[in-house]
C-alpha cells in the first residue's frame, strides 16, 4: 500500500495528544504528514496544552509540549491531500475564524476524502458547515455545535470512535486506539500481525 498524503490542522494550545499521537502513529505507518497552521511557517513551532479527567466538571489544563510544523500553511493545497486530520484542544475555536481554514474543510467534504476529527476537532466541522446530515462524536461540551451545524451527536464513551462515510470522529483522546485504527481503515492501510 503506497503512503497517503495527510494533511493535519493544528493551532496553539491544540491537545497535546491529539496532536503527537495521531501524527506519530500516522508516519510510523508509512504515511505522510504535512502539519500546519495559519499565520505559521514550515520550523514554527505552536504551544500544546495536555487535557487531562481528573474528577471535575471539565477538564483540567496543563501545558503540554512545543509542537514542530514541517510544513506552511499559505503554501498548501488541500487538493494535493488524501487526507484530513483535525485535532482538538482549544486551537479549534479560533482555527474556526480563519476562511482559508474553512476552505480546506469543506475541501475534503466535498471531495469525499477521509477526515479524522476527536474531541473540540468538531468546532472546525460545525463552522465548515460540513456535518449537516452526518453522525459526529465529539467533547460532550460541542455536543449543541454539532447539532446546531445539523449534525447528529454520537454520544460514546471516551475510549470510542464512530465512522460514518468519509468521516471518523471521537470524543477524546482515551479514544486514541479506536480513532487511529478507524482513520487507518478509512485510509485503506493495512496492517497484519
């Protein structure tokens, strides 16, 4: 199986995990990953927060890790994809604001590619108008985003993912090894043991 082309969204205070894990186990694979970001050049660098459950209503935030881009954001086109990766955190909620970013999104609705999104990811997805009709997990808290975007939530436990057409989504990153196994399938990697 040749490698595919992904291209993954990424802002400061994007979830640490959400970020390194899927990238990380994505090029372990044999895939590509071009990480971007606007405003942002191939070098730059974007600050992660890690979310962690520790008992309370929400989340708690920490700083995570200094996360390298490898590519520029002004300089691709999403047409040269197969892919889309969009992680959470809080970098979705401004991410969001941007129109080349929205542009991209709906790129990939439009062209039927695969698209991975977990947890705030959904935030993206709601403003791209992209979920109307589509079943979408996410954080609890998107849950009114989701369907105010016209979407079905898929409410999972946190160490799920659901797959509906080109779409793999997930509520956090306890989800990571469902999530990543899903987007591989949609990806058509294989992977024998």
């Amino acid at each position: 199986m040749p490698g595919k082309r992904i291209l993954m969204i990424v802002g400061d205070f994007g979830e640490d995990y959400e970020i390194m894990v899927p990238f990380q186990a994505l090029l372990a694979v044999g895939h590509a990953v071009d990480s971007v970001c606007p405003g942002k050049k191939a070098g730059d660098k974007v600050a992660t927060a890690i979310h962690d459950f520790e008992g309370h209503q929400t989340y708690t935030e920490k700083p995570g890790h200094l996360f390298t881009l490898n590519a520029t954001f002004a300089a691709v086109d999403p047409a040269d994809y197969d892919a889309l990766l969009v992680p959470g955190g809080r970098a979705p909620e401004y991410l969001r604001l941007d129109p080349a970013v929205i542009a991209a999104v709906r790129h990939f609705f439009d062209a039927g590619k695969p698209v991975a999104a977990i947890c705030h990811g959904a935030q993206l997805l709601a403003a791209a108008r992209v979920l109307e009709g589509r079943t979408c997990s996410a954080y609890p808290a998107c849950r009114p985003e989701v369907e105010l975007a016209g979407g079905t939530y898929a409410d999972i436990p946190v160490d799920a993912a659901v797959t509906e057409g080109n779409l793999v989504s997930a509520p956090a990153w306890p989800a990571h090894p469902a999530f990543v196994a899903q987007f591989l399938a949609l990806l058509g990697t294989r992977i024998s043991h």
